[in-house]
C-alpha cells in the first residue's frame, strides 16, 4: 500500500494534477499486484439471474438498461454508523438504469463525440490499475474518473448520475436484503472483488462477468468490480437530515458518495449494498467507476 501512494502522489506530483487522497476504505488503495488481470470469468453454469421488469437499450450509448419501479424500501443498515438511523424511503418516479457500469468502449466514443475530456481520466502510467488507454480492451468499466468526468459521460447521453438512494434501491429491492444477490457472504463466483487467499484481483474484470451479482431488479455488478459515483456530496447524518422522499444531497461538500464494492476489496462489509464510501470528488482512483440512469432508447 505504502509503495502504491508513493508512486501515485509522486505521478499526481508530477502532472499538477489535484492531490489524490484516499477515502475511508480500510483497504483503499492496496492492490495485490502491480499487473490487471482481465480474466473474463463469465459463469458458464445454469445459474439464472433474476429478470428485469422491463428492458431496452439506451440509443446514444448502446447501453443495456433496466426499468425500476416507483416503491418504498428501508434504506440503510442497523449498527453501522452512517448508514443509520435505518428509515423507510419512498422513491417516488420510476427510472431506468444502466445494467452495467460504463465501459471504456464508451467512453472513448464519448469523448470521440466530443462530450468527454480524456484528460479527466486517469491512466494506467499514472495510477496504475486505470482501464483507459489499457490492453485490455472496451469492455472493462471506465475507472480511474471522478465526478466530474461521469456527471460529463452522463449528460452526453441524455441522462445522469443515480441518487444514492436511486443506487441503493437499484441494488436491493424492498426486501432489505444486504448486499445485491441477496443475505449470502460472496464468494469468488458471486462478484468481482478479492477474496483473501481465493481470488485476489489487481483490476476489474469486464462488465457483467459475475451473473450472480445481479440485482432484484435486474442491474449488474453492484457488489463489485469498480464503485460507482452518485450525484450526492457526502453529509454523515444523512439519513436523519433528508426528507424521506427522494432524498438527495448536494450542497458543497469536501467528500462525495461512490457506492459498492470493488476488485481490490477484502472486506465483504464494503460490497454491501447499503455501504456509503466517500472521496474527493475529483479524485481519480482504480476503484471507482460509474453508471447512468435516463436517456433515450
Ligand atoms: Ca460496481
């Protein structure tokens, strides 16, 4: 970990560029090795994921979304410091979600469409782990961009970043489940993520190559592979001080909300589906990645 921030402040450094900090994982930042390994482990066996309520295909991007009804849930988890006070929240309007997180293929077509600055990404030279300008091809998730490059990807598109409570519903249904695929601890099958002495992963793997982390209804990879931003700063008591109905935060603030888990975590508590990670919001980390909702078919 101690070699892994040398190297990137002294790249960040380097370049001017802003400072990276690291958020408030207890693993952030520790990769196993120095090298990605986009394996494209795409479960081959009779495991069938649960079914959307409706499906369609986002025109400007091609990508895959899926419908989520208006409904009531219980955000948050008993115990765990800022996902509490655990309180019923209605979200009031349907939206459509990206199935998966946004891949480097569309990005670059972003950016070739002139709707995204390559600048605001960062690459594997600098980070290391980064899947922009990588050999590994267009279907691994865009990552290493903060903020500010999703908020540009999403409104290219026609759409935008999810609320943190959109993301949260998107991942667990009504049945207040803990992480996406339901009350089971993962394995190495169930989502991209490093299970200490199984499977440690050093980079994502492409979109969707676990169909067990799928929600209930229907979105991939919200456990693991790479955290995903969403519109809302930071605030810790969150969940007392917003409104119940579609509860959104964003005032300024030093920290912005990246949610589930990545390749590089260890801690099956980071993939659930109610954990609130935070970051600067311009920081650029292998970690985090994003997806949209809206658009256009
Ligand atoms: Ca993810």
């Amino acid at each position: 970990m101690r070699l892994f921030w040398s190297v990137a402040f002294l790249s960040v450094a380097t370049l001017g560029c802003e400072v990276l900090v690291p958020d408030n994982d207890d693993n952030n930042g520790s990769f196993p090795d120095a090298g990605a390994d986009v394996d494209a482990e795409v479960d081959a066996d009779d495991f069938v994921p649960p079914e959307p309520v409706e499906a369609r295909v986002r025109a400007a991007d091609a990508m895959p979304q899926v419908r989520v009804e208006a409904g009531s849930f219980d955000m948050g988890r008993e115990g765990a410091g800022d996902e509490m006070p655990v309180r019923s929240v209605t979200i009031s309007a349907a939206f459509w979600m990206d199935r998966h997180e946004v891949t480097v293929g569309q990005w670059q077509s972003c950016v070739d469409g002139g709707g995204c600055d390559a600048g605001l990404a960062g690459t594997w030279a600098e980070l290391g782990s980064c899947n922009w300008k990588s050999e590994f091809g267009t279907e691994v998730p865009m990552n290493c961009v903060g903020s500010i490059g999703a908020e540009a990807y999403c409104t290219h598109v026609g759409g935008e970043l999810p609320t943190e409570a959109q993301w949260e519903y998107a991942a667990r249904g009504t049945d207040g489940r803990g992480w996406a695929w339901g009350d089971d601890a993962p394995d190495c099958r169930t989502t991209v993520w490093s299970n200490p002495g199984e499977c440690d992963k050093s980079g994502s793997d492409v979109v969707e190559a676990r169909v067990r982390d799928t929600s209930p209804w229907g979105v991939r990879d919200m456990g693991g592979n790479v955290r995903e931003w969403v519109q809302d700063s930071y605030l810790a008591d969150a969940y007392e001080m917003l409104p119940a109905t579609d509860p959104v935060y964003l005032e300024e603030s030093t920290h912005r909300v990246h949610r589930g888990g990545y390749f590089g975590d260890r801690n099956i508590d980071n993939l659930r589906a109610t954990f609130r990670h935070r970051s600067f919001p311009d920081t650029r980390q292998p970690q985090q990645g994003f997806r949209c909702i809206g658009g256009q078919p």
